[in-house]
C-alpha cells in the first residue's frame, strides 16, 4: 500500500486550546491556518468541509443561539457558491 493510499481523507485543527475566543480572533485563526495548509502543506482545494462552533458567553458558559423569528438554530447552510464556469474553464 502505497503512503496516498494511507494519508487520511480529512484533516482536523482543534481549536480546544485557545479556551473561550471572540469571533474575531477565531476568524484570525482560521484564516492563518488556511494560509498554513495551503503555504506549507500545499493544500489548494477543499470540498465537504463542516465548521463546528460552540456559543459561548464571555465567561465561556454556553448560549442557545435563536433565530430572529424566535426558533432555535443548530445549523446554517451556506449563501457561498462556487460559480459552476469554475468547474467548467469557462
């Protein structure tokens, strides 16, 4: 078996350490570990990929995040696309 055939499919960055972040500074960590996984380890494309977050409040006790029409949320499809000439060279 060669080594791509044992390479993992998925790759997971915890973000366990950091403790209770801002959004802000969770942004600034996403977008240093893309720019890793691309700069270092020559990763270019992604496809599948799921974001977890857990809302907190400052002290770090969890919240239920709500809707605004009052209904509770767990989760958001995205409003990206990737436009379908990209797939195409159009």
């Amino acid at each position: 078996m060669g080594e791509e055939e044992k390479a993992p499919k998925a790759i997971t960055i915890s973000y366990k350490e950091l403790g209770t972040v801002s959004i802000d500074e969770m942004i600034h960590a996403l977008i240093e570990d893309m720019k890793a996984l691309q700069g270092i380890y020559n990763v270019q494309y992604l496809k599948g990929s799921t974001l977890t977050v857990r809302p907190t409040n400052e002290y770090g006790e969890d919240i239920r995040v709500r809707r605004p029409t009052g209904g509770p949320i767990s989760d958001i499809d995205t409003h990206h696309y990737r436009p379908a000439c990209k797939d195409y060279e159009l």
